[in-house]
C-alpha cells in the first residue's frame, strides 16, 4: 500500500482550520468535563472524562456541521514506533479528520497539573514532553 503524499493544500488545511477545529474540540470537551475533574483523579481519568465530552459535542446537533468529519480518539498507541506490542507508548488523544486524504491528525498529551508531589520533571522528563521532543510521539507532524 503506498501513502498519499501530503499536498500544498493538505498542510494549509493542516495549518489552518483543521488545527483549530482540533483545539477547539480540545477546549469544549475539558469545559464540559470540567465538573467532574478532581485534583485526585490520575490523568487516564481525566483524559477519559474529556473525551466523553468530546464524543458527545460530536454527537450533539447543535455541533457547527463543520465537525461532523472530525472524530477524537484516546489513550492510542504510537504509530512507526521502535518499540513493539504493548510496549509502545500511548497518545492521550488524538483528532482525526476525514475531510482530506491522508486524514490529519492532531495529538494531545493530558498532563494533571497538581502542585504537591508532582515535580516539574514528571511533566518534561522522559515520560512527558520528552517524548515530542525526542520525536516519539506525533514526529511526522512539525506542529508537535
């Protein structure tokens, strides 16, 4: 299977209202799961709650009809990953859109920003930002 290649059109739409729409799925989903976000909660918690809000805004008709090509995808394994099984990592979520060939992605790493017992290194060490850095997670998109 050959992958489509990627045109002048495709990133200005990458660029442009895709990646808005993905932050904006991102926002409406944390506001509405915001009431049931606890301090105590771990981040696969809070990852899960806002992708329910997610996922219901989607299927909500007073949703703008321009989202009706996204789709929100959490807790996926990294793709063209060195690691194999389930030893790969995880995306937290991920927006799809169906609109262009190939369908972009946008990936969002869920970090609980707590103040006690959480050190900045558990936010940028290898388990957080690190792995964007290093180019784990989401590398074939410069936007990461």
């Amino acid at each position: 299977m050959t992958h489509p290649r990627r045109s002048r059109d495709w990133f200005q739409f990458y660029n442009g209202s895709f990646r808005k729409g993905a932050h904006q799925l991102l926002a409406w989903g944390y506001h509405d799961a915001r009431s049931k976000i606890q301090a105590t909660h771990e981040e696969e918690e809070i990852t899960g709650f806002i992708w329910e809000a997610i996922k219901a805004r989607l299927d909500d008709p007073t949703t703008p009809a321009r989202f009706k090509h996204y789709d929100i995808h959490e807790e996926e394994r990294v793709r063209h990953s060195q690691k194999t099984g389930k030893r790969r990592q995880r995306i937290d979520i991920i927006a799809t859109c169906s609109f262009k060939m190939p369908r972009p992605e946008f990936m969002f790493e869920a970090k609980a920003l707590r103040k006690n017992g959480f050190p900045i290194g558990r936010y940028t060490g290898d388990g957080g930002m690190q792995c964007y850095i290093r180019g784990e997670y989401a590398a074939e998109y410069s936007a990461a």
